[in-house]
C-alpha cells in the first residue's frame, strides 16, 4: 500500500504564483526523487536528493531531503504554463532490498496565465 | 541514448484477447520495473528484474498477468485474457542506480 503521503493533491494557480508541495512518510527513506509527468507522457526525473538535509535546485525548482529522512518538499518560483502536469514524489526506503521507489499520489498542478 | 523505448504507444482489444506490452530499457541498465497507472489507484509496481531475473512479482495481480525479460534489451508484459478493469496506461522504467527512467507509456484499452 501507499507509504507516501503527498499533499496537495491538486492546485489551481495563477501565472507568476510560487508553488510548494511536499511527501510525508512514517518510514525513513535513503533517496527521494521528483518526478513530473506531462499528460500523455511517462514521469521525467526533475531532482534526486541522497542525502538528509540536502537541498538542491534546478532552474526554478528547488526540493530538500528533509533531515529526518522522513520527508521532502519541491518548490516551483514563478510557475509559467508549462509547469502543468502532476508532480510524484518518490522515495527509496531504508530496507529496501532492491531499486524498488515507492512513489507518492501525485499533485497535479494547474497554472491559469 | 533514446531513453526507454515502449511499443505499442496506444492498444485496443476486446475483452478475452491476449495482450502484448513491449519495453526496450536504456542500454547499461541493469534493473527494468513494469508499473501500472490509473486515476484511481495511481501508479502501482507490478514486477521488477534485475539483471533479466524476476526479482519481486507481488504486484501482479493476478495469474492473467505475466512479464518476461528474455535478454538485457527486452521485456515483455502479457495479459492473457484481457478484461475491461485491466485499462490503464503501463509503464516501463529501467535504471542504474536509484534514479529510475520512465518510456511514454502503453495506453491499453480493453472494450
């Protein structure tokens, strides 16, 4: 079953506006990745973090491995349109025996311009 | 590279047909997943291999459910029957490491 609690499920958005959502989890991962996925498309990797406390950007986007390896958060500065889509968040846990990702529900993201 | 290559793109069958779900992993990965997406249950694991063996299947849901990795380059998904709450998009991932990659995905359609 899911082990990843990501919040929100949806946001409706203006152009410009900056966007944060996070995963939240009652087990400890050793990985968290950011994945977005376009409609009709597969998810794209946006960020991969290793380590707790870890932040990191690319472009507007900027996640952090949270430090108690517990949780995550991805923030989008200034959203344009073609941020739409849905956002996973996914994680590697800590006894994971392969290179198995549980993966978040999903936010999907809507931009008005 | 050409990232994760997945044929078809887009299948629809009637509901007792077999099904055929092809994925083409990224050169040099070692681990291929076969997931499942649907707007109720979002994305769900159904099998993964490592180096072309099954390691851990306990997301197939049932026996008309089968995948096969025969080599290095090629995985199968096979459904056999089909049925209609079988419709969802499938995804082939393969990876080297923790980051996995994702195909385009399969849009199956079962009537």
């Amino acid at each position: 079953g899911q082990q990843l609690n990501q919040s929100p499920q949806s946001m409706f958005i203006q152009e410009g506006e900056d966007v944060s959502m996070n995963c939240t989890s009652s087990s400890i991962f050793n990985t968290w990745l950011w994945y977005k996925q376009d409609p009709g498309e597969g998810p794209v990797l946006l960020i991969a973090l290793y380590k707790a406390g870890e932040l990191t950007s690319n472009g507007r986007l900027t996640a952090q491995f949270g430090i108690t390896r517990k949780d995550s958060f991805l923030n989008i500065s200034a959203s344009i349109p073609s941020d739409v889509g849905i956002y996973f968040c996914a994680g590697q846990l800590v006894n994971n025996a392969g290179n198995m990702l549980t993966f978040g529900g999903g936010t999907r993201l809507m931009v008005k311009p | 590279d050409a990232g994760v290559i997945q044929s078809p793109r887009h299948e629809v069958t009637e509901m007792g047909q077999e099904v055929t779900l092809r994925c083409k992993p990224i050169s040099g990965h070692d681990y291929l997943f076969w997931y499942r997406q649907t707007m109720m249950r979002g994305l769900e694991l159904l099998i993964y291999f490592n180096n072309n063996v099954p390691i851990d299947d306990s997301g197939m849901p049932e026996d008309r459910f089968s995948a096969k990795m025969p080599n290095a380059s090629f995985s199968t998904l096979k459904i056999q029957p089909s049925e209609p709450r079988d419709s969802a998009v499938y995804f082939c991932a393969s990876s080297f490491g923790d980051e996995q990659f994702f195909g385009p995905g399969t849009r199956l359609t079962v009537l």
